[in-house]
C-alpha cells in the first residue's frame, strides 16, 4: 500500500469530525449537487490546471466571493442574541467590548469559509472526481483521505469555489444560495459551538457577591455560558424533561436573581 501523503494536521474540533464522517453526507441527507448544463462552463469548472486555457481562475474567484457572502447572511441569521444578557449596564457594556475583539458571527463565518473546510465538503460532495488538476495537485488530492488526520490539499477548496461560481453564473443567486444553505446549515450549529467551547473563560474565585463588583473576566465568563445556554435552549428543554421525570417527586430545585447574596 502507498504511503500517504503528509502535511498539517487537522483541527480538533467537532466541525472536521463532522465533515470526514461519510455518513453525513449520504445523498438523502444533502441535496444533490445543481447540474450545469453549458458543457462549457462545466468543463471550465473543472479545470484546475494552472495558467493553462480556459481554467477555473475566474469561476474560483466569483465563486469565492459568492460563497462568503452566503456564509455571512447564514451565520448573521442565526447568530446568538445578546438580549438575555442585560442584566446590568456593566454586564452589557463589557460583553459588548469583548465583541468588538472578538465577534461570534464572524470568527465562525471565516472557519466555514476556510480552505480546510470547503475542501472537505468539495472531497465529500465528490467534486473533486471529474476535475482535471495539474501533476503535483493531481497527486495530492488522490493521495488525501479524511482518516489521514492532515488538512486538505487547497485544490480541493479550490474546485469546491469554481463549481459555485458556475452554478451562480447559470442559475443566479436564489439556486446557489438555496444548495450551499442545505449543506451549510447543519455545519453552522457545529461551528457555534466549537466557538462556544473555545471561547469560555475560567472563572476567577474572587468572592463577589455582586455582579457589579465582579470583575471583567468573570462578567465576559458569564455572558458566553449564558450565550451557550441560549443556543442550546431546544436541545436542553427536550432533553431535560426526560432528566427531571427521572428525579424523586420530592426534589426541589431553589433559585436567586443574579448578583444576591
């Protein structure tokens, strides 16, 4: 058996699991890919030999810039509301400065729209199979597997954006909006809370009994776990009900507002 090829290793995160399990991506799970029908246009597409006649330069940068745009107005979509967390102008003010630096919308917008990511689902989708690429790409990409552990070869994001572009130029926003919203939307809960997961802070053991004399990190602390809370609200209020049913009758549960003692 041929070695494998090497290179990166994967990121860790719940997303590239999700990608590289084929079972995700069984064509009654993901709606098939919009044929294009201008056989030239097509095997443009397909073309991923560099500087050679009629390659997918063009269709790959439209494309990428069609892809971004529809990623942005997903993720904007469902972005985490920060309404449940105004429960003091110091808890508001200091979330909403930690946004400024770090913005939930868009970290997970970059990380769908990614070379490791769209690699992955052009390797799962099978664009790759029909594609013409040049020598060393051509080896790459027939010698990349998800099990390797290592990130795709670009040329595989790359014939992933060329496609878009394609379908944007034949059939126009509304179809290629709809296709990547059916494969994208299953990968942006993912992505969420791989941030979520990423961006908790620990908590600082301070003794604060009030929530304007707690300090920054634990207010920010505090907002991202509420964050999480509000994303998982379906998965916790259906599940919870089997965990609490389970519970004696006698159990009580007891509560006190934020910040008393």
């Amino acid at each position: 058996m041929p070695a494998r090829s090497k290179g990166r290793p994967s990121p860790t995160t719940a997303l590239v699991v999700y990608l590289d399990d084929g079972s995700n991506w069984k064509m009654d799970k993901v709606i098939n890919t919009p044929i294009i029908s201008c056989q030239k246009r097509l095997r443009k597409a397909r073309n991923s030999v560099k500087r050679s006649v009629s390659n997918n330069d063009v269709l790959e940068f439209v494309g990428d810039r069609v892809n971004n745009l529809a990623c942005s107005l997903m993720v904007n979509k469902v972005k985490i509301s920060s309404e449940h967390h105004k429960v003091s102008h110091f808890l508001t003010s200091a979330l909403m400065s930690f946004r400024r630096h770090s913005s939930d919308s868009q970290a997970v917008g970059r990380v769908l729209c990614n070379n490791d990511t769209l690699g992955r689902i052009a390797y799962q989708t099978i664009l790759h199979a029909e594609a013409i690429f040049g020598f060393h790409d051509k080896k790459r990409v027939k010698d990349w597997r998800p099990e390797d552990d290592v990130v795709p070869p670009k040329a595989l994001a790359d014939i992933f954006e060329a496609y878009v572009g394609a379908v944007y130029e034949e059939h126009g926003w509304d179809i290629v909006y709809g296709w990547l919203q059916t494969l994208y939307q299953p990968l942006i809960k993912i992505a969420t809370e791989d941030f979520l997961a990423k961006t908790l802070l620990p908590i600082p053991d301070n003794g604060s009994k009030s929530i304007d004399d707690m300090p920054r990190e634990l207010v920010v602390y505090q907002a991202r776990v509420w964050d999480y809370l509000y994303f998982k609200r379906s998965f916790l209020t259906k599940h919870g009900v089997v965990s609490v049913d389970a519970l004696p009758p006698s159990t009580q549960f007891l509560s006190r507002p934020l910040g008393s003692s």
